[in-house]
C-alpha cells in the first residue's frame, strides 16, 4: 500500500520544518468578556469558581498538534501501524502543513492492532504535550486540550471518530458551528429516538441545576439566561445548559456584543471570544456533549 504522502525522504526533510513550534508561547491567558468579580456577583453557591483568563493555543501549537493528530489516523486508516515507535524528531510538517514522518521509520511499519494503536496514541499524546504545549502537566493547557489528551492516552475501539473532529483543537468558531450541528442532532433524536436522547442529558456534566450559578458569574451569559424573565424555561438539567449554549452563540453576537453609550457604539467582545465565555463558565460542555453522541453512535451523522 502507498504511503509515501506519510513519509519524507532526506533530501525533501530538508524543506520541511520541525513539528515543534518555534514562534514564542504556545499558550496564553486570554482575556473573559463579562467576567464578574466574586466581590461583584450575586449569591451563588458556595465552592463555585470560574476564571476570570481562558487559555488558548497558539495558532502555531494548534496547527501543529493538529497535524500530528491526522498523521496517525490516516497511519492507522491505511491498515499500518508505527507501534509507538517514533519521536517528535522523526516528525516534520511539509509546506501544507501536513506532518510526515522520516522515511526511516517505514522500515518499522506494521499491521495496525488495537494494542499498536494504543501505543501509538499514546505516543501522541506526549509529543503534543511534552514537544508541541511544551509542559509537564496536563493541567496547564486548556480544559479542552485536556480531554483530548485523555482520550489520546486511554484509546478505546470506535474512539477515533471522537478523535479526529475533537473541539479541542478547533478554532472558536468551528466550535460553533459544529455545537449548531450537534444541537440540531438532538432535537433530532428527542422525536426519534427520546430514550438516546435522554441518555445523552443524563450523562452530561452540569446537572441537577449545578450550571445555573455559574452563569451568573458572566454578566453576557446571564444577559442571555435571564432574558425577558424566561429562567422558568431552562430545565435544571444538562438540557438546561444545552439550550442555553444554543441561545448565546445565536443571540449574543447580534443583541450583546455592543452597546451604546453617549452615542457612540462601544465594542464589547467579538466572536472568537464567544467560546471564551462559555468554555469558562461550563468548561468542557461542547466536547462531552460530542463524546456522549460518540458512545450512541450518532456522530458520524455529524461527520459523515
């Protein structure tokens, strides 16, 4: 089977470069909009805590973590498998940006088998966190980023669908648009299928009404939730925050990301920090609410 697209020989190595970023900082602290001091807010429960800094990637680190993400898939898609058996060295990203690796390594190329893969994706998981984030732990990256480096070191049968299209290396408005996706999937399954459904909302964080008090710890998300007195209408459940997540990135665009004052509009947040808020107010919703499709098996009804 061809895979010479996988791999670079040394006289094409030489154009490419290394899979380690070199362009400073691969993550900052990014400003919240409407981040409410605790001094500030109204009552809420005790023990909850939301950060006023969302950390992001940088553009670099995404592309390249990314890139090495695909690389292994597509490996594995060809029926092969490297059995963990390479180095952030051994891998360079071409002028496209695609990660090849030294055609050294052909040599070690085997049948792909869970446990290979396994070994592999593991592998992965440390060049992106130790080569590509350069930290040592994975608390220091971003929630997202975290979940899937998790999945990346537990890799089970079926998972890399949930790999391949996972939040946590999309951009803040692919985020979206794939939640829009995802939302639609279950109004979908709510008609069809309300036993899947249901099952999805019940293994969602965020339940019990645990996300109502955060909310108020942003002042345009709450904006959002207590429009017009509506509260009554979102459930204490998971349902509750799934709706809400569909209301804000509908609604807070258009009616909340500008005001007037003295006449003069003021710009009070642009849309690639939409998900800033949302991932700091419920960290992690998105990317479990895509793991949960994944385990009923509907999201290959989003990415085909």
């Amino acid at each position: 089977m061809d895979m010479h697209h996988l791999f670079v020989c040394k006289e094409e190595s030489s154009l490419c470069k290394p899979i380690k970023p070199t362009g400073g900082p691969t993550i900052v602290d990014a400003r919240v909009p409407g981040y409410i001091s605790k001094r500030k807010r109204v009552p809420v429960a005790k023990g909850v805590k939301v950060s006023k800094v969302h950390k992001v990637l940088s553009d670099e680190a995404s592309v390249n973590a990314d890139a090495a993400v695909k690389w292994i898939l597509r490996v594995h898609n060809n029926g092969q498998s490297l059995n963990g058996k390479f180095q952030a060295s051994d891998l360079k990203l071409d002028q496209l940006n695609n990660v090849k690796c030294e055609a050294t390594k052909r040599a070690l190329l085997d049948k792909s088998t869970t446990k290979r893969k396994k070994k592999d994706f593991k592998q992965i998981e440390k060049i992106i966190k130790y080569d590509i984030l350069s930290v040592q732990s994975k608390d220091d990256v971003p929630y997202n980023v975290k979940l899937l480096l998790d999945l990346l070191k537990t890799y089970t049968v079926g998972s890399e669908i949930l790999i391949a299209n996972h939040p946590g290396l999309m951009t803040e408005d692919e985020k979206i648009s794939v939640f829009g996706r995802m939302f639609s999937e279950m109004e979908r399954l709510l008609v069809t299928d309300p036993p899947k459904y249901h099952r999805i909302i019940a293994a969602m964080p965020y339940g019990q009404g645990s996300w109502k008090p955060r909310v108020r710890c942003n002042t345009y998300v709450n904006n959002v939730y207590t429009f017009q007195n509506c509260t009554k209408n979102y459930k204490d459940s998971s349902e509750g925050a799934l709706v809400l997540h569909r209301n804000c990135f509908q609604h807070l665009i258009k009616d909340h990301s500008t005001a007037t004052v003295a006449g003069v509009t003021v710009v009070l947040f642009v849309f690639k920090q939409m998900e800033h808020m949302m991932g700091t107010v419920l960290p992690g919703f998105i990317a479990n609410l895509m793991a949960e499709l994944n385990k009923e098996l509907v999201l290959q009804n989003i990415f085909p």
